[in-house]
C-alpha cells in the first residue's frame, strides 16, 4: 500500500496540525412528515469545528443527539441543510455531482454494522475493489487482485479471504473488510461511525490498536464518533460532547477528562462505571432528570436546561455560544485566535455558568421545559 494519503498531501507527518476539516455552523434539517407539516426535525443545528491533518476527533453523545448525522454530512452522505464544509481548501458543498465522486476518493467511511454495510452477495474481494474500479485505482486484472491482497493483509485478514463472502466471517473480520474497503482510495480522512459498537470487548481493543496503527504509518485523521467515553478517551487527540444536535464542549482528551465544564460532560463522565469496588461507591454521581427533548421542538435557550442539576433563571432566556473556559478564562470572552492549528483552540464550552455568551431568545411553551429556579 502506498504510503503517501491521496490528492499529493506529502508523507505522513509531513504537515501535521495544518487544518484539514473545517466545519462552521453545520446544519442537517429533516422533514417532518407530510407537504402540510412545515415541521422539521433539527438533527444537527450550528455545529463547527475543525480537524488538524493526522489528527483524531473524537465525537461522544447520547444516541440520537446528531453525531453519526454530522459525520455523514460531512461526506455529503446526506445533504447539509446549510454551513459550510471545507477539505483542505476545498467547498464540499459546492462540488458538482462528478467532482464529488472524484473528491470522494481523499474521504471514506467505516461505518457502525459491519455486516448490514457489506454486500451479501458479492465476495470480499469484489467489495474491497470497487473503490479501485470506480477511481481506475488498478492496471488489469492481476495487479487488481494484488491490490486487493495488499489491502486484506494490511488490516490482518489473509488474502484468501477476497474470494469469501461476508456471512462467512466474524464480527471483528466484517469490521477489517470495511477498513480495507475504507482504505481501498488511499484516503486523507476518515469518519468511524461508531466502527466497535457492535463488537465484543475483546474485539473492540483489536480494531481500535489496527486503526491506530494505520493513523500512524498513513498519516490518517479521523473523526471518531462514539457513545463509549472510555473508547473515545483511548483513541482521540481532542474530545466534542454533543447534544441534541448541538456541540456543547471541546477541549484534549486530557483536559475534558480532568475537568469537565459543562453539566451534561460531567453527568457522562460519572456514569461510566469504575472497575474498584470502593471508589465506585465512593465516588459522586451527576443525576438528570427527565428524557432528551425532541429535536422538533428543542427547549429555548440552552438545550440542556429541562435536565440540568445547574438551571438557573438565564439559561431560558440565552443561547449559549462556545467560549473559552477553564483556568484563566472566567466570564468567557471571544473564541481565541488559534492561527493555523486548530488543536491551539483550548478548552470551549457553551454553558452560561461561565458568563451569559450567547444569542437572547424569546421564552417559548416548550412542553418540555420546567420553570428555572429563581438565581442565587
């Protein structure tokens, strides 16, 4: 395999930290039911970010909150609603239909079954090699079938094993087919929607070392989405917590671990379990109350605020905005100028506890919402 990501992006490392993704005020909208609903559901609304060349992401949140929707609209998978998306210097929002396809060989995806994303009737070898027939990625039919072998044996699966069919495998052997078909366009990016989900514990320690292996020898970045904090910490450089389709704090994995910010990061963070006996019973919970909201109708204000332990009168009548936040930081203030890498951004997070930054809102009948407790 070559050892150089498409699209002439140099060797691995060569420009690490150089903003590859940039994302600002993503929007995913779905219709809510028939031409008379005028309703849609807000599966992403005003998420930005942006992703460092050889650089992993790690995106956590409740199902249902909008991640895996961002990583596929990031793709184009599904069309954003509106924001803008750019791949190193590129608007892949604005590609025509064509340039898209060719686009699509610099970004791929592995997604979160991997038996219902495989074929059932085309071996592996066939599914691995579509991405070199589609890109003309191969120079006849042996040196495809080689290629084809390369990219098996690169993520530990025989080369035998192109001529199997996907029920003949495992779950942990489906998931190395979906790499090798991810890698099969020698990709810059890679979105992993929740890639060890559906494998066991054992399984999942496996995938996530193989695809920390191929970040290293191939220059990857990856956007890693996931409910598993735990997963999350292991594999990721900087940490977004989303939630009810909004992004609501970003820091390194070290800092969101070590001192959480925002209510919601807290009340996650304390529920994954600890394997002590005495310190899982000593240490102290972070309750919600209620169910999440529906992305028809999210809350006004902050969206967090029918389940926060924190509410207080503001948190109605402001939407919060990303603010730097942690030591030094107190009453927020404008995002900081991180230059050229956007691993300098620091800690931000969209919470009113840290100074009311954000957009005034008229209250709304939120059939959800619980009157604020009165301040102080």
């Amino acid at each position: 395999m070559s050892s150089s990501p498409a699209g002439g992006s140099g060797a691995p490392g060569e420009r690490v930290g150089e903003p590859l993704v940039e994302v600002e005020d993503l929007e995913v909208h779905f219709p809510a039911g028939g031409r008379r609903d005028r309703r849609v559901v807000r599966a992403v609304d005003g998420v930005s970010f942006t992703l460092a060349r050889g650089e992993t992401f790690g995106l956590v949140g409740e199902s249902g909150c909008g991640k895996s929707t961002t990583g596929l609209a990031l793709l184009r998978l599904v069309e954003p609603t509106a924001g803008r998306v750019h791949f190193d210097g590129t608007d892949v929002r604005g590609l025509s239909r064509r340039d898209l396809r060719a686009w699509r060989r610099r970004a791929g995806m592995i997604f979160q079954d991997p038996y219902a994303s495989l074929d059932p009737r085309l071996p592996v070898g066939e599914i691995v090699g579509e991405a070199l027939d589609i890109h003309d990625l191969h120079q006849g039919k042996q040196a495809r079938r080689a290629r084809i072998a390369e990219l098996l044996e690169r993520v530990g699966l025989a080369a035998a094993a192109a001529d199997r069919y996907p029920h003949e495998f495992s779950g942990g052997q489906r998931q190395r087919v979906g790499i090798a078909r991810a890698l099969a366009g020698e990709p810059d990016f890679l979105v992993c929607d929740e890639p060890i989900a559906a494998l066991d514990v054992s399984i999942q320690a496996q995938v996530m070392n193989l695809l920390a292996e191929l970040q290293r020898d191939l220059g990857l970045t990856y956007l890693f989405i996931a409910h598993d904090l735990a997963a999350v910490q292991h594999v990721s450089d900087r940490i977004a917590v989303m939630y009810l389709g909004r992004i609501v704090e970003l820091a390194d994995r070290a800092t969101l671990y070590r001192s959480p910010q925002h209510p919601y990061t807290r009340a996650l963070l304390s529920a994954i379990p600890v394997p002590d006996p005495v310190r899982e019973r000593q240490r102290e919970r972070v309750p919600l109350v209620g169910d999440v909201p529906t992305p028809l109708d999210p809350p006004s204000g902050c969206r967090f605020r029918t389940r926060c332990p924190e509410v207080f009168e503001a948190c109605g009548r402001v939407d919060p905005v990303l603010q730097p936040v942690g030591p030094g930081r107190e009453g927020g203030g404008a995002l900081p100028d991180v230059g050229s890498d956007p691993r300098a951004q620091g800690h931000l997070a969209a919470c009113l506890l840290h100074g009311e930054t954000g957009r005034p809102v008229e209250r709304s009948d939120h059939r959800d919402a619980r009157e604020a407790a009165p301040a102080g």
